[in-house]
C-alpha cells in the first residue's frame, strides 16, 4: 500500500508540473517568494495596528515569529530525519521535470516549509480575524494554498510534502491562537479579535 500511495504521489506531482506555459512559469517563480507578499502583510499588520495600537501590535508580531519558529523548525527537523530526496534531487524523476531557472531548492523535501510557514500564518490570520467577513478571511487560505501550489509547479515538492506541511501549519496556527487568547485575556482582560 505504501508504494501504491508513493507512487501515486510521483504521478500527481508529474501531472501537475507538467502543466506549464510561458505565462505561468514566471508567476509561479516568483509566488514561491514570500517577500512578494509583503505589501499584503504591511496591509494585515496595518489592519492589526488599527485595533490593538503599538503594544499590543507587537505583542502579535512576537507570536507570529514564534509561530513561523514552530512550522519551520518542524520541517527542517523532520527533513533532516527522515532525509526524503526533493522531487527535483530524485534521480528517477528529475530529468521529467520542468524546472525553472536550475532552481532545484534544499536536498531533502519532506516536508515543506512554505507550506507549513504560509499555511500556519494563514490559520493564524484566520482566527484572528474572526470579526470580519468570510470573503475576506478566505484571503489568508487562498494566498496560502497558492504559495504552496507553486512549490509542486516547480517541482521541489511533491503533494504529500505539502499536505503535510499543511497539517503542521493548522496545528501550529491552533496552537500559536490558543497562547495569544490566553495572554490577552490574562493580561489584558480582553479577546483577541480583528
């Protein structure tokens, strides 16, 4: 069974990386490049610091780096025990992929960071967020899932590494949620909600 799923996971990440054009290929370079999303973070944050002013602002800020603390040091944990070769490291799969700008990331792949980082922060967003519209909390997951779609376009996860990694993330994201509700109700008396 488990070469059955394995192999499976080979076919899925072949089929997806194989449809590329010109148009997508540069798009999906460079959404796999968190820092292309920074104007959207300085607009969340602005919306954070809008409600909570300084303090409590950075208070927020501290828990998301201590929530991207949690997601990627549980990949590169995981990475370095269990040692699975990148789709683009594979030697039986990676003359079959498209690969852009000889961009073949890290040795091992499982599981992945972006997905696991981008994933947790959306989780996070989501919950915290809670006093605005669905429409608008979607946002977080859909920025998220892009990201980690682009990860298998560029063939340096396979979709097992980033549904994993999209696991972690919930968990991570849940958890990082519970500890900022519990120290603003201990030490603030209120509810986190933006």
């Amino acid at each position: 069974m488990f070469e059955s799923l394995k192999l499976l996971d080979r076919e899925l990440l072949l089929s997806l990386n194989g449809c590329h054009s010109i148009a997508t290929d540069e798009f999906m370079f460079y959404v796999s490049k968190v820092w292309i999303f920074f104007p959207l973070f300085f607009y969340w944050l602005y919306l954070v610091y809008k409600k909570y002013a300084v303090k409590k602002t950075f208070i927020l800020m501290a828990f998301l780096g201590l929530l991207v603390c949690f997601t990627d040091q549980s990949s590169n944990r995981i990475k370095h025990s269990i040692k699975r070769y990148r789709p683009s490291h594979n030697l039986e799969i990676k003359e079959k992929l498209h690969i852009l700008h000889e961009y073949r990331g890290g040795k091992y792949g499982f599981f992945s960071g972006h997905s696991a980082n981008c994933f947790g922060i959306a989780t996070l967003l989501f919950l915290l967020f809670s006093k605005r519209r669905l429409w608008f909390r979607s946002i977080f997951f859909l920025w998220a899932s892009l990201e980690a779609y682009s990860r298998i376009y560029l063939g340096v996860h396979y979709p097992s590494d980033i549904f994993v990694g999209f696991l972690v993330g919930l968990f991570w994201g849940f958890i990082v949620y519970q500890l900022i509700q519990f120290t603003f109700k201990k030490y603030f008396n209120e509810p986190v909600a933006v």
